[in-house]
C-alpha cells in the first residue's frame, strides 16, 4: 500500500538539494539514499534519494538527476510515496502508520461515541487526529500520551481521555460558566442573607 512519507519544500543551495517536510516516524528507513519513492504528481517520479543529510534540523534530500536549484525549485510542493507491505509494523512499540490509523472509531473510557479519524496532521511539535463527528463537523485531537489512553487495533478504536474544552460544545461550555457563575452569585447572595442574620 502507499504510504505518504513527505513533502518536497523548497530548494537550498544550487546543486539541487531541496528540504522536505517529514511525515513519516521512520525517516532513517523511508528516506535514506538508494530509496525509490513515487510522486504526486506522478510526472515527477519516480525519484531515487542520492543523499541525504540534516542541516538546521531540516531534512535536505538530493534525487538522482536533480543537479541543479533550477531542478530543484520544480519538485517544490511534490508529495515523496512509499510502497509498504499492509501488514507491516513499526519498528518501536507503540508507533503507527497512518493507514492503521484512518478510520478508527473514536471513544471515551466509558465507551461514549466522540467520531472516526478521518485524517492524520503531521506537525513539527505534535500529531494530530482529524475526527469527524456524527453530526459531521470536525475535532482535532492531538496524538500525546496524555489524552490517548490505547489504541486498539483489533477492535479498530482509539480511547481517549480529553481534558475539559477538548471536544466540548461551545454551548456546553457556556452553559457550565452559567452553572458555575450562577452557583457563585447564589452563595454570594447566602453570605449575604447570614450577615444580615447575625446583625439582627
């Protein structure tokens, strides 16, 4: 199966290196000089990594045939796909590829229904989980440790468990400041009612 494992960005320098935007947790074996790599658009491929190295903290790739910025400049935007055996796994426990991902039923603990991952942001800090609710409108989720409590294959669902505001309605949330500002003026207006008790 096609697995996206990057995103040409721009071109460095004039020998026709170019950085490329990571979207795989295994850059070390999806990007590393000798692979062969599809394209989208497919006339710009297949491209072959000649070298690679880190500069900055950026990823900078050369592909065979590519001497120049010229060259370069003309993969800018151009997705980088790999071949991956389905049943392939990540070589660290508790990694994932996107296809295992997409389309997982989303749950809290106690089995409430939040929505199904429909799509996985790669982002430098974080990845993110793009549910779709039944109602259709969407939530994102971040994919930490802190709020992705098991990922569950078999049953096809990921459990999570959301801090407050996460995936809360804005009416909900209004709603519980009414609660609490309405709670508040009503023991204000208790303290009140004893004061004026114990000045009789």
């Amino acid at each position: 199966m096609e697995l996206v494992v990057a995103r040409v960005g721009r071109a460095h320098g004039i020998k026709g290196e170019v950085t490329v935007e990571v979207r795989t947790d295994e850059p070390e074996l999806r990007l590393s000089p000798g692979a062969v790599l599809r394209t989208d658009p497919a006339s710009a491929g297949p491209l072959t990594i000649e070298t690679g190295r880190v500069h900055s903290g950026r990823l900078l790739l050369r592909f065979e045939g590519v001497k120049d910025r010229t060259a370069a400049e003309g993969l800018r935007n151009t997705l980088l796909i790999a071949d991956v055996d389905p049943a392939e796994l990540p070589e660290e426990e508790d990694e994932y590829y996107d296809h295992q991902l997409m389309d997982l039923d989303v749950v809290l603990e106690d089995g409430t229904e939040i929505g199904r991952i429909t799509e996985i942001s790669h982002l430098p800090s974080q990845d993110l989980f793009i549910v779709e609710r039944p109602d259709g409108t969407e939530v994102m989720i971040p994919f930490v440790e802190e709020i992705v409590a098991e990922i569950d294959l078999e049953e096809q669902r990921c459990v999570i468990t959301p801090p407050p505001g996460l995936i809360d309605d804005h009416a909900e949330i209004a709603s519980a400041r009414d609660a609490e500002a309405d709670g508040a003026a009503a023991d204000a207006a208790k303290a009140g009612d004893e004061k004026s008790g114990d000045d009789a």
